[in-house]
C-alpha cells in the first residue's frame, strides 16, 4: 500500500501512544468551570450574561467580536459567580466566565441521544450558519472559528476539504479513539463539510500507526454511502498533520509563506472538528465539550477524558491521582508543538 508524505523535511520521533487502548471516559463535572471569552483565534467575545444569572448547558454566555471570533456556550448548568480576568493556561489574563455547577440541565432543542443522523442539509449557508452558531472552532490546536474557514474570500474557490486524522504528535490518542468511537459522526461531519464548500471531494488522512481507525474508517464510508469521500493512509512523519504539510502530502501543492491553504484550494479540518460540526448542524449542539489525552511514563493513568470546556486542569489531573512527584513539567498540547503549564489553576 503507497504511503502518502510531504516532499520537504520532516522527522520521524517515537510516537509512545500509551494511551491508545483507553476508550474515551466522561470526566464527572467539576464544582465550577471557567470559561475564557478569548478561547479562539481573532476577537475576544462578548459576555452576555451577568453575574447571578442561571444558565443552562448549551446556552450562549457571549457573543463574537468580530467576524473572525465565535459564539461561548456554557458547558454546565448553574450559577454565573464571576466576570473578570484570570490567568490562562499560559499565565495570560484573559476574560473568563465563572460558573458553579448546579446539576446538568441541557437547554431546550439540543439533541443528546446516540441516534445517528445522517441525512445532509441540502442549503450550504444553512449548514455554515449552524456551525456559527454552534461556536465551532478548529480543534486541531489553532482555534481558528470553523464558519470563516468555511467562507472563503472573492476569488477563492475550495477544490478538496481535508480531514486531518493523522494525530502525528506523540503521546496523543483522542483523535484516534474519536475514529473508532465517533467513526460514524465523523463521517457524517465530513460530508456536511463537502455541502457547505459546493459538494468537492473529500479525503480523510490518516497515518499508518492507526490500522484499525484506517479500517474502520474505511467500512463507515461505504457503508454510509457518501460519494467523493476516501480515506488516504499517510506515512509516519512528524509534522505530517501540519496543515501545510497534509496539504502538500494529499493535493502535491505548496501553500506560499503567509498565505492560506484556501489559496491552493484546499480546507482543512481535523477529526474532532468534524465532530464538532456534526454535533452543531445535525444534533443542535453547541461546543461544549472535547475529548483529551492525558498521559505520560510517570503518570499514574493513562486516559482519553471527555471534559466540559472551562474546567480547571488541576481538576482533571487530582481525578486521575495528582501531578507524580517525579514529573518534570506538564505540558499543554503534546511535547512537539506543546507548552510547559504555568498555572493548574487555569482551564
């Protein structure tokens, strides 16, 4: 089977998926979140609650900026406790919502049973406005809001949506099991996407380390049907699911310094964005939740979380058994592209 790779570079570290066995668990809710209104990329949003007020989950807490910025939903039910600054992950301050939890009561009209919905919106803006609306933003590590990657400017014109499966950074496995977990909602995701870009094709890289999501894949497609959709196995390589690289390695074309990939007709999109928009378009629900990785040789458990946006990382580290006296640092993203915490304090 031909290996697909980018022409230029790359390095080839171990990929330690330690964690690949763990199947993704919901991590029980925190006493309170913490949500940044500066969580993605342009913009801060605005808050458009006050301090006192009730809220539910999947309820709007602000709303964009800008046109490159995203609608915040809350990811729990309770008590807004605060508005104001708070250190990030990075030791930044930003603007962050506080909510103490107060149960689990999901606003009105979201859809939170497993049915599969797999009939496509035939309207593009339709599809792309319920992405807007739902706050979708790229979960791949950019943030970028997924409603701008899904409108391209005048002259612009999307060939192929790429979905980014590959997950080359070591130690982490969410995009992984989201595959073999949420294969279906995926793929049903992906196909919203080819609608909203005007029916293009579709291909869902993957890299060879990951047979079984390959496989698995593979088997959804055809048996969901969807036409211009292929899975593309891709060679062990770091950084293989770097946008311009994937590009390169699935369309053999180079996007300039400081230009877009749209610039070479290409969007990209990774597993648990894709997710994400299934979740907004066919189910009605809001980001308010992502699956995480956390892992390392001296941590006392590996595990995949599904863990509501806004929750403090000290939270999720003590439920897994607490920072190991023997532990370094703890870095934020992977070790290749992620950042050394400064503040476990922060969501």
């Amino acid at each position: 089977m031909s290996k697909k790779t980018f022409s230029i570079g790359g390095v080839h570290p171990h990929d330690n998926k330690i964690s690949r066995a763990c199947p993704i668990q919901p991590l029980p809710l925190a006493p309170a979140v913490y949500i940044s209104v500066a969580q993605h990329i342009g913009a801060p949003s605005v808050p458009v609650v006050a301090v006192g007020d009730k809220v539910k989950v999947g309820q709007v807490l602000a709303e964009p900026g800008s046109f490159v910025s995203a609608f915040i939903h809350s990811s729990v039910s309770g008590t807004v406790k605060s508005i104001g600054p708070r250190a990030d992950l990075a030791g930044r301050m930003a603007t962050h919502i506080e909510i103490a939890v107060e149960g689990d009561e999901w606003l009105e009209g979201i859809d939170t049973s497993d049915t599969l919905v797999t009939a496509i919106p035939q309207d593009a803006k339709a599809i792309i406005e319920k992405i807007r609306l739902g706050g979708v933003v790229g979960l791949g590590g950019a943030t970028f809001p997924t409603h701008v990657k899904l409108s391209p400017p005048p002259g612009s014109r999307c060939e192929r949506v790429i979905i980014n499966g590959c997950e080359c950074e070591p130690y982490l496995t969410s995009d992984f099991r989201t595959l073999l977990e949420k294969g279906e909602q995926v793929v049903v995701g992906a196909a919203l996407l080819q609608k909203a870009m005007g029916d293009v094709p579709c291909t869902i890289a993957i890299e060879e380390n990951k047979p079984e999501a390959i496989a698995h894949i593979r088997e959804v497609i055809a048996r969901l049907g969807y036409s211009g959709m292929e899975v593309m196995v891709m060679k062990m390589m770091y950084p293989q699911g770097g946008e311009k690289q994937l590009i390169d390695a699935v369309m053999h074309r180079q996007v300039g310094s400081g230009a877009l990939p749209i610039s070479v007709g290409a969007v990209v999109q990774n597993v648990a964005t894709a997710l994400a928009v299934y979740d907004a378009v066919q189910k009605n629900k809001p980001l308010v939740d992502n699956s995480v990785t956390v892992t390392g040789e001296c941590f006392p458990r590996q595990a995949n979380l599904l863990v509501r946006v806004g929750t403090p990382l000290r939270y999720i580290v003590d439920y897994l058994g607490g920072v190991p006296a023997q532990a370094a640092k703890i870095i934020s993203g992977g070790p290749m592209m992620g950042r050394a915490v400064a503040n476990l304090d922060a969501a």
